[in-house]
C-alpha cells in the first residue's frame, strides 16, 4: 500500500492512496487536498493500478517535480520526492498492520515497605555470591543495592570512604534522582548525631529527615581493606518494628560492598557497570551507560538496528556522546572489520564539505591530484555524519543520489567508485522540522532516518550521574598518574546539583581540572570546582539554613540558568529565545557576554 506524505508550510499530512485515481489540488473536494501556495484548483492526478503509481500534470502553471526535474507524466516509486507548487510530496511504502514494538515500563522502585528479616537474608546472599562468584561482573553493586532500597520503601544508600570531615564519596544510590544531592545534609545530621555522644562504630539508626521529609536514617562506622568507611542510608517510608532491626544487617552490607568493589574493579578503579549479557552489543570503551531507564531503553533500540543495516539518525544536544554510540553500532555488527569514520557536515564552505566526503581531483604539473573524500575512505566500514541538519543543501542533492545509486564521483573527475558504506548521521534537532523550513531535502530526511534513535542529556538521566562523575574522575587519574582520594560529599552534592548545558563534554572538561587541580593522596574538595558549578542553578534554588545568602550571586545564578534553558528550548536560535526571556535581540547578546555564555 502507497502513501503520499505531504510536508507543507503548517505541518506534516499523509494522503493513503486507496483509490485507483485521485485528484491533487487546491479545492475542498479534491482527494489530496493542498490549499497552498503555488497549487491550482486542479494540479494534478494520480493513478494506480494496483502495481504502478503514476502522476500526470493537468497544465498547471507551474508542473510538478519529480526528483528534482519538471514532467508532465512519470512513473512514481518509493522514496519519489514530487514537488508540487510549494509542497513536497514523499511516495512511502505502508507495510500492513504496521506497528511500533510497547516501550517496556520503567521497573517500580518507591512503594510500600516489604522488608522482612527473611528478604534481607536473600539480599546478603546475593551480594555475598556477587562478591565471590559473579567474575564478569555483569551485576553491578548499584542494581543489588537499589533492590535492597525498593524492600524498603525506596530510600538512599551512601558510602564514604576516610574520617567523616573530608570523606571522599566511593558509591550513592537511590530510588529517587532526586535525593542523590541529600548527601551533605545526611553528614551534617551524623555529625551532629556523633556530637551528641553517639558512638558511630557501634552502627545504629535515629530519626532525621531526607530532602525536607522525616526518614530512618541508619549509619555504621567500620574498618576495611586497612581504609576506614561510613555508611549512611535513609529511609522515608520505612520504620523498623517490634523484635527486629536492619542496623546488623546493614553492618554486614557495608562490608560485602567494600570486598565486592576490591574484588571486582580492583583498588582504585570506579563503580563502572559491567557488560550486558547479550553479546550482540559491544560498547565503546569510552560509553559510560548506567541504571537509567532512558539508557536502557537507547541500547534496545542500538541492538535492534545491529543486524539490518539500515542508516540511523541519532537525536541529541551537543555533547550527549552520538558519535561514542554510533562507535557501538559499528563494532557490534558486521562492519566492525571496516574502518569507522567521522565527518562534520557544518562549519565550513559547501565546496569544502563536498570534497571532504565525495573527494576532488585537480590539475597537477605531471598528473591529477587526488583527494579521496570520507566516503570512499569508510568503504566496507560505517561513515558517522554529525550535525547532519547543518549539510548544505548543493551537497544534499549528491547524497542522495550517492544513496541511490551506491556511487561515488570525486569533484572534478568523471570516474565513478562503487562505495558500501552504512552512514549513521547525528543531529540536534528533528530532520522534519529542518525540511519544514526548506533547509533540508524531505526524501534524503526520508533516508538518514530509517531507524531514529533520542539519546538523552544529563539532565534526563540524572540518576546516572555519580557514575559518570566516578569514571571521569578515575580515567582522568589514570592519565596523570595521580592517585586521589575520592571527592568530598560537598563536591559530590554541587556536581550533582549543577545542570550540565554542555552534557558529557562538559563533565569531561570539570573532571579534568578536578583531577589536574587536587592534591595527590587527598579527596577532591568543593573549593575546586569552577564558580558556575558551585552556584549552579539547582543548587541555588532552595534556600535553607546553610544556604550562601549573596543576593547579587542568586540572581545571577539564576539569569544564566534561565538564558541556558530558553537556548535549549529554541536550539540556539537566539532571536527565539529573547522572546522567550521577555528581552530584546541585543538585550540578550548583552547578559550573555556578561555571564560569559555562548551558544
């Protein structure tokens, strides 16, 4: 079954073609119906007789195009991109009974409390297998202790290694993104619990509060692998009963942790997760992917675009790691044996990004001088396009008639090269936003985006986070050969509160200055962190106690949180974003040079 779709100047229509003619035209009671501009009353018709498509021009003014050249009749195929007066038709291929796979349902971590001194015991034991059994690692410590967290209710589970004051942070969990901050609270009621004459290494429990809510706060203080650990965990749903107390168990929790990590990442290594199970995804070196349901759900999608080949359009702010999943996709399928290349499509001349990707050949003094374009070079391999949106539309036309015809031809030669090559294209914005303002050709949108794939920011999976933030600081380590100590809970609590504009880019960048800056043997302090990270905009936005009280910060803490959001919002597009923000074009460019901010 054929479809028409129709990207007009107020949005996307589709037209099924379920008659053997239908009238294309401006009127009402044509059967396409397109009341632009540039379309007569009576454009065009079209025919079908149950295997070919035609259209026929009925004399209008202006004709039809159809891939690019006027006709008065044509037959049409799949993928046919028809432009009639100043809408563009696409021919599309409509499987029967076509439906998209349900999304499974993010598993439930916050409910009644159901731990029972039988449960606990399961948990152990599975930590306790994990530890001395599990080799490859492909549990990891976080997914254990967030099923331990969920019996409880949902709660928060910290671990800090060294003495209380300048602990560094080595693992936090929690049910909920949003407590993952709640550490420098939850040390500031252990501190003062200690105060009160509590003995810290007798472990034990009292009564505090979690984010502003009355919680079961348990802690234990004890000895390891010749290091010293505290754990803290927090609980607001849970209390404990008559006849029975979790303080033990947690006691012996902290320990099978502590082996655990030794034993599976060794003495300085970060809580990385391990392999999937399937062997049919194999992920960059580089990919730190996590528990986030968000994340999980872009490896399915990964793993079912390995084995067909097809070209895939990865969506995503700047920053967001694209080209390490595209990387993914490339070694985990057939290609992996091929090279893997990378080309911009954006900043610079159109003639430069053609003969990047097509190649050029030139007058020389004795023979003609070569260029061979990235096509050519990723013959048999995976060629990732980035910024794909941003490709001018002169080499958008050879694209397509590269992915047509599966040959390439050098700028300046007549030679043709058969190239095999699967693209994987990375943009910032949906193609079909960019065609509905005429930059971007609808049927090579069409192509690029056989299979689409949201990778999400930092932001979206915020979970997340004390993970990337571990291994960052770990791999940075590594690279200068200086050993820390872990990072304070304070540090810990402002990068977890800062929002990331920049995503994974970004924290590389804060990590390496963290790792560069910080004294060799002692944890990673707050007073470190770059100025926007430590007044970032979550971290301002509540007001308590121990809260800096400089107006003039606050506020300027929170125009640039607000300039950033209404940049994500528009894409950059900062005329869009002025309105947004109830200022002027210029009014804007002036705060944003004033904060330091660029798009």
């Amino acid at each position: 079954m054929f479809r028409l779709v129709a990207y007009a100047p107020d949005g996307v229509r589709r037209f099924p073609v379920h008659q053997s003619e239908l009238l294309i035209g401006s009127l009402p009671e044509s059967d396409i119906c397109l009341p632009y501009t540039g379309v007569a009353q009576k454009h065009a018709v079209l025919r079908f007789d149950g295997q070919r498509l035609l259209i026929e021009d009925l004399g209008s003014r202006k004709g039809i195009l159809v891939g690019g050249r006027k006709v008065r009749e044509a037959a049409l195929e799949v993928l046919d991109e028809i432009r009639v007066g100043g809408v563009t038709l696409l021919v599309e291929d409509v499987l029967p009974a076509q439906s998209k796979p349900p999304v499974p349902a993010a598993p439930r971590r916050i409910g009644p409390p159901r731990i029972t001194p039988e449960r606990m015991v399961e948990h152990l034991g599975r930590l306790s297998e994990w530890v001395l059994a599990d080799n490859e690692s492909r549990t990891t410590s976080e997914e254990l202790i967030e099923e331990v967290l969920a019996d409880f209710g949902g709660g928060v589970f910290f671990l800090l290694q060294g003495e209380m004051e300048t602990a560094g942070l080595k693992l936090v969990v929690s049910t909920d993104a949003s407590w993952l901050g709640a550490g420098e609270r939850l040390t500031e009621q252990l501190l003062a619990w200690r105060d009160a004459g509590h003995n810290l290494d007798r472990g034990g429990a009292f009564d505090g509060e979690l984010a502003g809510a009355p919680a079961w706060v348990c802690y234990h203080a004890f000895g390891a692998m010749e290091r010293t650990y505290t754990l803290t965990a927090a609980f607001p749903a849970y209390r404990p009963g008559e006849g029975w107390s979790p303080v033990d168990a947690f006691r012996t929790l902290g320990h099978l942790v502590v082996l655990g990590l030794v034993h599976h990442v060794g003495w300085y290594e970060p809580i990385l997760p391990g392999h999937p199970g399937q062997q049919d995804l194999v992920l960059d070196p580089g990919l730190v992917v996590g528990q986030s349901q968000v994340m999980k759900q872009v490896l399915e999608q990964l793993r079912a675009a390995i084995d067909p080949g097809v070209h895939v359009l990865l969506l995503g702010e700047p920053g967001v790691g694209k080209e390490l999943l595209a990387r993914s996709l490339h070694q985990s399928g057939p290609r992996r044996h091929g090279p893997f290349v990378v080309a911009t499509c954006g900043g610079a001349r159109p003639v430069q990004i053609e003969a990047d990707l097509f190649g050029a050949e030139v007058p020389g003094k004795g023979a003609p001088v070569r260029r061979e374009g990235k096509l050519l070079l990723a013959h048999g391999g995976t060629l990732f396009l980035d910024d794909v949106e941003q490709l001018p539309v002169e080499v958008q036309a050879r694209l397509v008639r590269f992915l047509r015809s599966g040959q390439v031809e050098p700028a300046g030669s007549h030679a043709a090269h058969k190239v095999d090559v699967r693209l994987v294209a990375g943009s910032r914005t949906p193609l079909e936003s960019v065609v509905a303002r005429d930059l971007f050709r609808a049927d090579l949108a069409y192509r690029l985006s056989q299979v689409t794939i949201e990778v999400p920011t930092i932001r979206d999976r915020r979970e997340d986070l004390p993970l990337l933030i571990q291994s960052c600081i770990n791999r940075f380590c590594h690279e200068s050969g200086k050993r820390l100590q872990g990072i304070t809970v304070k540090a810990m609590s402002a990068l977890l509160n800062y929002d990331y504009p920049g995503n994974l880019m970004e924290l590389d960048n804060i990590a390496r200055q963290l790792v560069y800056m910080a004294p060799p043997g002692r944890p990673v302090d707050v007073n470190l962190l770059p100025e926007r990270v430590r007044s970032g905009p979550l971290a301002t936005s509540r007001i308590d106690a121990g809260s800096d009280l400089d107006l003039e910060r606050m506020v300027s803490a929170c125009e640039q949180a607000a300039i950033r959001e209404a940049l994500r919002r528009t894409h950059g597009n900062k005329s869009h974003a002025a309105r947004i923000l109830g200022l002027s074009r210029n009014g804007l460019a002036i705060k944003m040079e004033r904060h330091g901010l660029k798009v």
